[in-house]
C-alpha cells in the first residue's frame, strides 16, 4: 500500500534510465535529419553521384539478401530441425561475421583475391575481380548479411511444430511438398524479416566495404569522403538520404513482424 | 496386419529395447505405458518419423522399414492435435486428397462426406480452426487422417489434452469408427480405463521394453509383472516365496486358491479386494491379520485407507458408510481381511 503512495526510487531509477536511452538514440538521428536545409536536400539528390551510390547500396545489398535467402534457407531449416554432432560449434561460426571487426572482414576477403591465393588466380583466370567492383561489394556484404537473415530464419522455422510435418508426411506430402505446403506458410513473415534485417545490415556496412571498394562508391562511402574532403555540412544530407531508405527498411520490418503476431 | 520384428531404436538419451509385435486386420491394439516409457517413440518408428536402429517393419506383409512416412500410408493422430492453423477446417481435412490420382479422389470425395457427417464437422467447415475447442480439433484431427482412409491409424493420447466431457465424447467417436470402418487402431496412452474401453489387445510398455501383449480383460485380471500389477491397478504387491497353496512374505502367511506354478515370486491384490473391519469374519478362503488403520486419504466419492498389519501395509478403498461403521478413531484394532481369490500370484 505504501509504495502506491511513494513509488519505489527503483522506478524512477528505471524510468529515467530507459528515456536517457531514448534520448540517447533519437536525439541525434533528429538533429542530424533536421540540420540540413530543404534546399540543400533537394540539390543532393539531384546530384548524380548520390543519387548512384544510393542505388547501388540498394542494389548490392539486395542481391546480397537473395544470396543469403538461397543458400541460408536450407541451412536455417537443418539447424532448426536436426540435432547434429558440433551444432553449437557450427551456429557459432554463423555468428562470427557479427563478431569480427568490419575493417577486417574487408581484408579477410581481399586476401583470398589477391592473385598470391590460389583462389584469387582462378577467380582472375574466370575474368572474376573482386578489388573494386560490384562483385566485391556484394561478397562483403553477404558475408556480414548472411547470420542475420538464417538466425532470424531459423527461429521461424524452429516456431512451426515438427508434427505439424509429421501429420504432413504421413497424409502422403513428401519432404518437398511438406516444405512447401506446411512450413513455408507458416515461417514466411520470419524468412521475409530476415531477408529485411540482411539488407538493411548490408546498407549499413562501410568498413568492409571501404577496404573491399573505395570506388565504385556505395552510400556510407560516398557520405564518409563527403565528410573528409569537405566537411559535415556536405556529408549530412546524403546521410539524411541513407537515413530515409533505412528508415523505410525498418517500417517494413515492423508491418511484418506485427501482423505476424497477430496472425499468431 | 502389422507385424514387428526384432526393433531396436537407440537415440542419445533413450533406446527402445528389441521388441515384437503383431497387430491383425482391423484390431484396435493399445499401447499402455507411463510417460517416457518410449510409447510415442514407437509410433513414430512405425509412421517412418523416427528411423531403427535393427529390425523390420511389415505392414500387410510388405516390408515399410525403409520407406518415407508418406510412402507407407499410416495415419497419426497427436494428443495436441497438431491441425495446420493456416488452413481452414475443410482445408485441414482433405490436405491428403491430392497426393491420391483423379480415380482415388473421386472415391475418396464421398468418403470425406460422410466423415463430415459422420464427426458433425460440416458448420465448421470453412472456419479457421483458431478459437476452436479442443473436442472439435480432434475430430477434425480425426477427419483429417481418416480422410485418406490409411491401412493403420496411429493415435498418440488422443484423449489426454480434452475436457471430460469432449474426452467421453472423442472416446464414444473412436469406438463407433473403429466399428464402421474396417481400419486398424493402433492407440497410445496411459490411461487404463480408457484402454479398456476402446481396446482389444494390449502390450504394456515400460522404460523401452514390453512387459506383457495380451487381451486387455487378461491383462487386467492376470498381470504378469509386479510393474503390470500396478500399473492395471493392483496396489498391493509383495515379494512371497510359496509352499502347497500358502504364500510367505514377511514372515506372514497367506491362504491361496490354488497351488501356485513354477518360478513365482509375488502376490499381488487390489486395494477394492482388501475388507476392513471390527469383528472377526473367518471363513473358508479368507486371510485373517490383526492390524491398524495407519492412513485416511479422503478421495471425495470414497477413502484410501492404509492398514498396517506386522511389517506389511495393505492398501485398501473403502465408502464413507464403511468408515462411519467402522467408527474410527485412527489407530484403532481392525481386522485386515483378503479373500484368497483375490490373490494373483506372479
């Protein structure tokens, strides 16, 4: 009855923690979104180069959620459904990518191109190059994408009971058609979020990518050469730029994942 | 007809023991067993989930050992049900039709009709099966195996996860299929009285390994291990070493009807076979001890008595009007008394 009059200074405690976190994170996205004029905005979108580093970070980021959508769905639904010797081992080494420093993936992956690595002089010998084009881009940003999208998969699929597949099979669905009937309509909203939060990590990522492909620019390159050649005033509106297309990212991510409960 | 032979399933933290059994045409067979007793482990063995270690599966003579679960044509039914919650309920019941040719699936549509009928699913047939009771998942659950009319149905504690009412009403609805159509039952619980209702034979499962296969009323009257005594409900089991038609344990003596046979070692009785009482009732075939009630357990319709006579405890059930009869204050002298027929000798 007392702590109804007098709420506990835990409360404040907590209360006030939480709206400094708040603060803390929208305080400068809002700054940094309002600070550059409508003008300026205007005139940067117009601008060629924005406007193609913006696209090819959707671009590569895009082809890099297909890539993890093809190859991490089959590879989600195993960790989700088999019990193996070494699975803790094997859902580590998914994470690590999430682990290691951005900067040092980048070099990780020029490592295998270079034309010392065998790898590297197939690749060269295939007309393949990795070191400034397209192709690097969307390597390093699989690379950093990938654990996203088959964690995200993986709890989906782990949410849809396993009878639910037994009772499939055992009505004459076969292990395709089970997939395909049962599981899949019942994990989709959780493959499409993963597919979501891969991109929109791949977006965000600079520090691979700037050892990977200074040029041709992606987005978080364009606004960082922005910043050192002439300043914060000039980078600011291609971040607001980026900004927006997260932003649209994210709202998508919250749509799915809400009408998903529901339908729960 | 289903024959088992030799089955071995070993998993990392539980192997189902060799076993054999044999199931007929058109049987509702029972699989009884505690929790963990590896009951739904050999359901799913035989669906084709789980796959053996050793052994054969034959079903209808075929050899089903190596096929995929939907190659084999078993039918299974989960306690929870296990409905597809994307489809509707008609949706849900015919999920099996297509993977029948266009010939079967004329055949198989009048079928469905009458199920439809038959289980009073057709209001509910284009309902999502959200918000559904339980007694209405499982006969669409039902509906939705039988459907495919498949050469066994598997039903793993199809009773357990319903209200009593929905549970009489499922019960009722298995027995009255199971009649009409000419499809084999294999069921798995750990309710005896439910098997007892619904089955013609039984085996008795317990940690991986087959206690007993029988008839369930032979079962139920003549258990062949201490752990089948107890688990069809015979609640005193004692250790006896035996002489002519005299039983010992712990140094007591009781009379039995007939000589026992060879390698026996237990006697065992149910708790509703024990008397309680003031006086003296000696009689031909009547075991007599001098004892005290030790424990009361009220049971609301009836009591749990425990009466302890030398170093035995009996147990024993008795009605409200027996104990007011009895008129007891604990601890008082009773007479313990057991009918010698009632002595099951294992």
């Amino acid at each position: 009855m007392k702590a109804g009059r007098h709420p506990d200074p835990f409360l404040w405690l907590t209360v006030f923690c939480s709206l400094s976190v708040v603060i803390f994170i929208l305080f400068p996205l809002t700054e940094m979104i309002f600070q550059p004029s409508l003008q300026d905005l205007k005139e940067t979108i117009c601008d060629r180069d924005v406007l193609r580093s913006i696209w090819l970070s959707i671009f590569t980021s895009g082809i890099a959620a297909i890539i993890s959508f093809i190859f991490g769905t089959p590879f989600a639904y195993l960790l989700a459904r088999k019990d193996f010797f070494g699975k803790k081992l094997v859902e580590s080494i998914i994470d690590l990518p999430v682990m290691i420093p951005h900067p040092v993936v980048g070099i990780a992956i020029l490592g295998l191109a270079g034309k010392n690595h065998w790898l590297g002089h197939i690749m060269s010998n295939l007309g393949i190059r990795v070191m400034g084009t397209v192709t690097g881009i969307v390597i390093v940003l699989t690379f950093v994408g990938m654990p996203f999208y088959i964690n995200t998969a993986k709890a989906g699929f782990e949410a849809v009971p396993v009878r639910l597949e037994n009772v499939a099979r055992s009505l004459g669905a076969s292990f395709t058609g089970t997939f395909l009937r049962v599981t899949l309509p019942l994990a989709w909203r959780s493959m499409l979020a993963g597919i979501i939060m891969c991109c929109a990590r791949a977006i965000s990522e600079f520090g691979a990518v700037i050892i990977v492909a200074y040029h041709p620019m992606v987005a978080p390159v364009m606004i960082y050469e922005r910043f050192t050649a002439y300043g914060l005033k000039y980078s600011q509106p291609v971040a607001v730029w980026l900004i927006m297309v997260s932003l649209i990212l994210f709202l998508l991510l919250r749509v799915v994942s809400i009408s998903g409960k529901e339908q729960a | 007809m289903i024959e088992i032979k030799a089955m071995r399933i070993e998993l990392s933290g539980f192997a189902l023991k060799e076993l054999d059994l044999f199931i007929m045409d058109g049987e509702f067979f029972i699989l009884l067993g505690p929790t963990g007793s590896g009951k739904t482990l050999l359901l799913e063995a035989i669906a084709g989930i789980v796959p053996v270690t050793s052994g054969r599966i034959l079903l209808k003579g075929r050899d089903i050992t190596n096929l995929t679960p939907e190659q084999r044509n078993i039918g299974i039914m989960y306690q929870d049900y296990a409905l597809f919650p994307h489809l509707t309920v008609f949706e849900n019941i015919i999920f099996g039709l297509r993977y029948h040719n266009k010939r079967e699936q004329n055949a198989l549509k009048k079928w469905v009709e009458w199920l439809i009928n038959q289980l009073e699913l057709r209001p509910l047939a284009g309902r999502s099966i959200r918000y559904l009771s339980g007694g209405e998942k499982q006969r669409i659950a039902l509906a939705r195996a039988l459907a495919v009319k498949p050469s066994l149905l598997l039903l793993d504690e199809p009773l357990s996860a319903l209200d009593q009412n929905f549970r009489e009403e499922i019960r009722e609805l298995l027995k009255m299929l199971h009649k009409e159509m000419k499809i084999t039952f294999l069921m798995v619980t750990h309710d005896f009285s439910e098997a007892l209702f619904l089955g013609d034979r039984t085996a008795i499962l317990n940690r991986g390994e087959i206690e007993q296969i029988g008839a369930l009323s032979e079962v139920f009257t003549r258990p062949e291990t201490p752990f089948t005594a107890n688990f069809v409900g015979m609640k005193n089991i004692f250790q006896a070493t035996f002489k002519g038609k005299k039983a010992r344990t712990n140094g007591m003596e009781l009379n039995l009807d007939s000589p026992p046979g060879k390698n026996r070692g237990y006697i065992a009785f149910r708790a509703e076979d024990v008397l309680i009482n003031k006086e003296d009732m000696t009689g031909d075939g009547r075991n007599v001890f001098q004892g005290k009630i030790s424990d009361i357990i009220d049971r609301g319709p009836y009591y749990d008595v425990a009466a302890t006579s030398g170093k035995l405890m009996f147990k024993a059930v008795l009605s409200k009007s027996d104990l007011v009869q009895l008129g007891l204050p604990a601890k008082k002298e009773v007479r313990i008394i057991i009918p010698s027929s009632a002595i099951h000798v294992l």
